[in-house]
C-alpha cells in the first residue's frame, strides 16, 4: 500500500493520517481531502476578545483513554488542562440547581438522587421504579419511552433531557437505550433488576480524583495543526470529493468543482465524513453501508461565543443546561439550551473578558436557528439575562452554526453500524471512522480511525 486518501479533515480523519504515517513510514503518499477551506470539522478554534476559544467541541472526556492517550503521544502534554471543579447546574421546574450526583446521564441510583431536582411526586416516582418488573429485548429500545414508562414524564423532561441535549443536541425520545448508555443495559444484562439499580452499578464505588473532562490550552485545533504535522500528508482544502469508484488497481476520486473536476487515483481509501456524504460517496460500491448512512438522522445547533467586559459578574458556576420545557420570567421558551461559562470553568482563561458560551438548537427544534445572526445573539443574551442578570453588552460576539453537525444514536442505530461495518468490511481498501459510528465524542472518534487503519493494514 502505497497510496491513500483519507476524505475528512476532522479529529477522525487526522488521527487516520497520523496512525498511516506511522505505519507505512515516509515513503507512503497521503493525501487529506477537505471540502472546508481548513482542517479540524467539529473541531474549530477562533480568536475571541485576544484568547484561543473553542466554538466545536470544547472538551474530550478524560476518563475513556484514547483521546487523552493521543493528546500525550503528539507531544502536547504541557498543553492539557481540567475544568477548575466549579459546578454545572441545570435549569428545572422553573428553577436553577446543582447537577445532582448519583446518577448516570440523568438516570438515578436512587430517589434521593434527584431530591430537589424533582416535585415530590416525581421522586416518588423514582422510588416507585425498583419494584416494576424490567426486562429488556435483545434489540435496542427507545430510551424516551422506556424512561417514561418508568419513571415518569418528569425525570426525563427535567434531567435526562437536558444532560442528552448537550451531547447529542437531541432528547430521550429520539435516542436508543444501548446506543447512548450501553452501561445501563449491560448492567441489566448482568442481573440488575431496576433501571435504579444498574445506574447504582454503573457509579464508582469511591470518588476518584481524576478530572473527569480535558482540553488544550491555545484551542482543540492544536491538537489538529499537531496531527497535521506529524501525518506529513498532502492536505487538499476546499476540494469536495465528488465520487468514488473502484478502479483496476484500488480507487478513484473524482475530486472539485464540477467545472474543474480533478481525477486521483489510491490504493486505499479511509471514508471519515458525515453521514450524508458517506451515503452519497458509498452509493454504487456498498449500497448497503450506504442505505444505513442515509437513515441516520441529525441535528442542527449553534454556538453564541460571547467575551463580555473584564469585571462582568458571573455566578460562581461552570455553566447551565437549560430543559428543553422550560420558561423565562415572560412565560416565553427559552432559546438556549446550555450556557457555558468558559472562564468560570477553565482557569487557563484567567483575567481579562470575562467569555462566555450559548448554545442553541435541538433535534427537531430547528426553527429557532432560522433567523439571523443578530437576532439569535439578542435571543441569547435575554436568556442569559433572565437566567444570571448579567446584562453586559459584549465587547465581541461570534455565532458559528453546525448545520446538520450531531448524528441521532436512535433505536435502530446500533443495528446501522453493523450493517455499514460489515459492508464496508467485504471491500478490500476502504474502511470508515467517525462520529457516525460508535459515539460523538472526541475519543469515541479517535478509536474508530485507529480501527479503520488497522483494518486495512491487515487486510
């Protein structure tokens, strides 16, 4: 193998070019192909009020190995920083409070998990959930409705909600149980007789000291220039790979503008683009693998990156995740669904701008991405208002929109994985990697472009 394109220039793609590098060594051709005119996808680092800020993904979960192991291995460990340890709370019940322990996205170990978080009749719905009879089909189930059906409407509205909402844009009733918490069903699985009871399991028996959340410092996209650099790959930016075909000897890309369409030929090819590009690439060479990329569906958001004036007061908080059912003091749907208070949360930030982050848009709910950038930030800082009192006028305000950006892990999304997998899987040279697969988070997409390299190293 001496050739390879890799189509995708985020955190999945740049992790395939780098695990290629290493193993076919300098002599080997790799070429990243981009239709953005810069690398990094989901991951993008601006420059806010003079500081590195991150509109994508702002953290990787510290405590599943593979992002942070990369982050160590290209060198940039004297880059890594952990949230300072103020505490989330979430906007329930028309009221703000801490994010309760004791629970696991949401779902409870136990009713005085959620006391304070619920009315006492939601709590003593919880209570109530040990003694119901539970057993899951081998299939995936709707997590909403399994929720529901035991606990009641009120646990998932006012905290499984909103906790899903800030890592899949989208809610319970759209996501299946084993694509978002395997942990629970395997738990169930393994004997636990309550939903209560495998939350219980799934929780550390001690507090570990460990940070639960990492970044860089200077931006996530650092970790991307890193990767970049060490790939030594020929990167091709604002060139939209228009086709793939199999040719005698590996694989052709049809590559541009339809005006100016350039033809390269590979020995291999690593797919790491979003769902809709895959189905569109994958269609005529693995119509199955395509079919299930097309009925994945996705969610479209939007971050407000604001740096407000040096001195502005902020609760002594991380941030605020906001239920999808909740109201301002005017009786009126708030637009966001989480404000994060990124100097609040990272110390890196120090004095200066006082920065700011909402976020807007769930599955579903696209209406209110539908209007201008003015008006969104005006939505925005009236939540924040209501919400905090804070009412400074920004001295820089930044709206990047994701359109289409977080895929849907729904019922049947496990069971589209494997389908794509083991389609992919029959054709020699080409393998798949990222968010659409097996999580959204930086480290779930980091093992599947280690995967997808190892699969055709071996075959």
């Amino acid at each position: 193998m001496r050739t390879v394109a890799v189509v995708g220039g985020g955190i999945s793609g740049m992790t395939a070019a780098y695990r290629l590098r290493q193993s076919l060594g300098d002599a080997a051709e790799i070429v990243v192909f981009d239709s953005a005119t810069a690398l990094g996808g989901k991951l993008r680092t601006i420059e806010l009020a003079g500081q590195a800020y991150d509109v994508g993904a702002e953290a990787f979960l510290a405590r599943r190995p593979e992002m942070l192991a990369l982050v160590q291995e290209i060198g940039l460990d004297a880059q890594l920083t952990h949230p300072t340890g103020a505490r989330a709370t979430i906007r329930a019940g028309g009221t703000s409070r801490g994010l309760p322990p004791g629970t696991v996205m949401g779902v409870p170990a136990s009713a005085e998990a959620v006391a304070g978080i619920l009315s006492e009749t939601g709590r003593q719905a919880v209570a109530a959930e040990a003694t119901l009879p539970l057993s899951l089909p081998d299939r995936d189930v709707p997590l909403g409705r399994l929720l529901r059906d035991r606990f009641g409407d009120e646990l998932v509205d006012r905290l499984v909600d909103p906790l899903l909402g800030g890592v899949y844009a989208g809610g319970a009733d759209g996501l299946g149980l084993r694509a978002t918490m395997p942990g629970l069903a395997a738990a169930v699985a393994k004997g636990a007789g309550s939903l209560t009871a495998a939350a219980a399991a799934q929780l550390p028996k001690s507090r570990s000291t460990a940070p639960v959340f990492g970044t860089t410092v200077g931006g996530l996209s650092t970790v991307i220039d890193r990767l970049a650099e060490l790939a030594k790959a020929d990167v091709r930016l604002g060139l939209p790979v228009r086709s793939l075909r199999r040719s005698a000897d590996g694989w052709r890309l049809e590559i541009g503008a339809t005006t100016s369409t350039e033809v390269r030929e590979f020995d291999a090819v690593v797919l790491a683009v979003p769902a809709p590009s895959a189905r569109k690439l994958l269609d005529g060479i693995v119509p199955a693998a395509s079919a299930a990329f097309g009925e994945i569906e996705l969610a479209s958001m939007a971050v407000v990156a604001m740096a407000l004036p040096e001195g502005a007061e902020l609760p002594d908080i991380s941030g605020i995740l906001i239920g999808a059912g909740e109201r301002d003091s005017a009786g009126k749907p708030f637009a966001a669904k989480a404000f994060t208070f990124s100097t609040r949360k990272w110390a890196h930030y120090g004095d200066g701008p006082v920065l700011v982050r909402g976020s807007v848009g769930r599955f579903g709910e696209e209406r209110v991405l539908q209007v201008d950038d003015s008006e969104l930030i005006a939505a925005v800082r009236r939540d924040l208002a209501d919400l905090t009192g804070v009412t400074a006028e920004p001295v820089e305000t930044i709206v990047t929109r994701w359109g289409g950006g977080l895929p849907q892990y729904g019922a049947g999304h496990l069971d589209r994985v494997d389908r794509i997998e083991r389609a992919v899987g029959e054709i020699p040279g080409l393998a798949v990697a990222g968010a659409t697969l097996h999580g959204v988070g930086l480290p779930a997409c980091v093992a599947t472009a280690t995967t997808a390299v190892n699969r055709l190293l071996t075959r």
